[in-house]
C-alpha cells in the first residue's frame, strides 16, 4: 500500500500547510486541524479456525468532527499504517466539507489479509474492532464504512455487535450495509458514478464532447467498475484498466483499443477486483505491465486505486494527448506531480471531489436509516448527481476566479468551511 519513503500523512499534512498559507488562517486553527483530533490503536485478539491465537493491530482515527459526526471507512490490508489512516481521515474531513454534508472526517484499519482469513476468522476481526472502540463511536459520533477489501457483510457483522453492546438498534451507526439491513440503493455505484458526474461537467466546460474521449482507468474495484459504467453509458470509450493480481503480488494493464464493457470484465473478475489473465487474453486484451495505464494515448487518466500513484517518477510518462485526470483513489498524486500536471494544463478534479460520491450516499443511507424510510434507487442517483454537480462548480468557479489549481481551490472551499465551524464552537 504503501513504501518506506511515502508517507501519506506527510502529504496530506503538506498539501493542508500550502492552503493554509494561501488563506492565511491563524497559527492555532492551523495546529488544531493539520493532525487528527483523536487516534486508537487496539489489539484485536482472534481464536483461528485451527485453535491458535493471533493478535491483529487495529486503528481508528477522527479528524474532525467540528462540522458533524466523524465519517470515513475501515480498510483491511496487510500493508495498513496508522499514517495511512491518519491521512484518509484528514482527506476525509475534506471531503465532507467540498460536498458540504454534515459531517467531520474518520477512517479506520486492520493489519490483515483477507486473502488468507476464513469468513469466521474476519468475522472475529470485525467483532473485535466494534468490542474495542464501541464507547467511541455511534450514529452521533462517528459513522464507519466499507474501504479496501471490506465489504457489507463485514458492516453488517460490525453493526450486530455494536447493537449487542448497546442493547439498542442503531441502523444509522454504520454504512455502506446491505439492502434489507438499512442500506441504500444507489451505494455499490455512488463513488465510480460521482467521478463520471463531475468529468461530464468537466468536459462540458472545456468544450469537449464526452462521446468522442477515450480514457484509462487504474484498478478495477467498485470505483473503478462503475465508473467505467457510467463513463461508457455517456458514450465514452475505455481503452484500459489495471488491476492488481494476488498470485503474482504486481499489477497488469488490460487494453483493448476498440473499447472495454464492463460486463465483460465483470464476467472474469473475482470479489476482490481481480481479473483472470488468462481467460483476459482469451476475449482479446492486450496483457501490458502494470504502470502502463498512465502511458496510453487517451484523453481522460483515472487513477481509481491507491495512494502515490502519479509521482514525480510516474508523472512524466502522461502522454501528451490527456486533458483531464480524474482522481477516483485518495490521495494518487503527489505534490511533486501536481506541479507538472499543472505546467502540462491538464485539468485536474482531485481526489475528495472527484470520490466524494461514496460518502455523500453514505451520507444519505444514514438519514434514510435515521428517519426509517428508504429512498427508490432513482431518488438516490438523482440527489447524488445534483450534490456532485454543484459541488464540482463551486470548485471550478473559484479555481478560474482566483486562477488557482482545482486542487487548491477544493482545499480553500473545504478548509475555509472546517476552519469556520471550529471558531463557532470556540474551539480556537
């Protein structure tokens, strides 16, 4: 996930410093917000389906909850840092604050494999977690969800025990959950299709029509899946994805230059976003290495995986022909990149806006849970596309008012918002 000399957190804090300083906040909002207000660390011991015990290190960090409640996943992977946590929390509260939804910023993790755990044994993992942290955090606390390799069995496992511990049905204490246990349709599509509503007005606003683009995707997880979805419902084309391979522990690219169906992938892809390689080559991709979805000639570059994928040493392989990045991972661009993306033009829609889509239709299954009555999947997608439509605008109108990078400019909107609502309070 991550290497030795990549730190998340010192990015996150590098990329706050810069807009801080452009706004010119004062020295202890400064310090207030730049580290996450609370941080757990816990052991999680599990019985193992062959009678030993294992002890699994698990994080849970609130950034802010000035505006709202903390909100933000819990991944689990092998690679997992609280650095890494501690970032996405801070990107988090962001982004709560771009689409200017009612919440403050959280994230959580677990040092595991899921590869290598029975269900029972995640199950244990899951419980584990909610027994450890249960005191600190709740539908008006702080409100996990799904992230890398969790899924909504996973919540619905951290929901029960979280119930039994209170004696209370508490629907709204976690999202990202099945339909029938409190989830909301629209969901499973909302972070891939988010980005895809905010690359249509990007494209609407260079003057770019959408059907004649073609673009490449990094990843082929939820976001990636139904942001090729959407992306091709438009008319547009998708030449390449990437996708990680457990076996060979590196990444392929898989293109096809006639243009990809997400159905078709789907159909050799297991639940963890992997893609069958071989029966790939048999349906006619072209097997190219696993960086080589940022060389293709295509107009639109989605970085859809993890952290510190465009870096200084990736950055200069972008051909010449891309218009648009659109970051549906967190955090895939360095500083270091940023400043040649921005010497290149090319329109950028950072990451806590061009993902935003998962948390606010997180956002609105919590008060669909809340208020006990559930939305229709067309409701939801409608909601959701005017929330990312007008959150992509305030940012592209202040960018070209203040001739700022987009990123900076979702930054201000979002620092100025968090900044405001600690000084109400007092806090500083």
């Amino acid at each position: 996930m991550v290497n030795e000399a990549f730190n998340p957190f010192k990015m996150a804090q590098q990329q706050f410093d810069a807009v801080a300083e452009k706004l010119g906040l004062d020295q202890a909002t400064r310090e207030f917000l730049r580290n996450p207000d609370r941080e757990y660390h816990f052991n999680i011991p599990i019985r193992m389906d062959d009678g030993t015990y294992k002890v699994f290190r698990g994080f849970r960090c609130q950034h802010s909850d000035a505006r709202g409640p903390a909100k933000g996943g819990i991944r689990f992977h092998p690679q997992e840092t609280i650095d890494t946590v501690k970032a996405l929390s801070m990107w988090m509260t962001w982004k709560t604050a771009v689409v200017d939804i009612p919440l403050g910023g959280g994230k959580g993790g677990v040092i595991c494999d899921p590869h290598n755990l029975s269900m029972r044994e995640q199950e244990a993992i899951c419980r584990g977690w909610v027994r450890q942290i249960a005191r600190n955090v709740g539908p008006l606390q702080d409100v996990p969800a799904p992230d890398v390799m969790t899924t909504g069995q996973h919540m619905v496992w951290m929901l029960d025990e979280y119930e039994r511990i209170t004696g209370m049905k508490s629907p709204g204490f976690i999202t990202g959950k099945p339909l029938g246990m409190g989830g909301s349709l629209g969901r499973t599509e909302a972070t891939g299709y988010g980005a895809i509503y905010c690359t249509r007005e990007a494209l609407k606003e260079l003057g770019i029509d959408i059907t004649k683009t073609t673009a490449s995707f990094q990843g082929f997880g939820n976001v990636s899946q139904y942001a090729v979805d959407l992306y091709t419902q438009y008319g547009g084309k998708a030449i390449a994805v990437s996708c990680w391979d457990n076996k060979e522990q590196k990444s392929y690219t898989y293109r096809k230059l006639d243009g990809i169906k997400k159905t078709d992938l789907m159909a050799i892809t297991n639940r963890f976003g992997e893609i069958d390689r071989q029966k790939a080559q048999d349906m006619g991709f072209d097997i190219l290495p696993g960086d080589a979805w940022i060389e293709q000639d295509v107009d639109i570059l989605v970085p859809a995986a993890i952290e510190n994928q465009v870096n200084a040493a990736t950055v200069n392989k972008i051909h010449s022909s891309v218009k648009l990045i659109v970051e549906g991972a967190n955090g895939p661009t360095t500083p270091e990149a940023d400043e040649v993306i921005k010497a290149k033009g090319i329109l950028m829609i950072p990451d806590f806006l061009a993902n935003a889509g998962g948390v606010t239709c997180s956002y609105f299954e919590q008060v669909q849970c809340n208020m006990n009555y559930y939305w229709t999947k067309e409701e939801v997608l409608t909601k959701l596309d005017e929330k990312m439509t007008a959150a992509y605008h305030a940012v592209s109108e202040l960018a070209r008012s203040k001739k700022v990078y987009m990123r900076d400019a979702a930054y201000m909107i979002s620092i100025s918002r968090v900044a405001e609502a600690v000084k109400m309070r007092g806090w500083v």
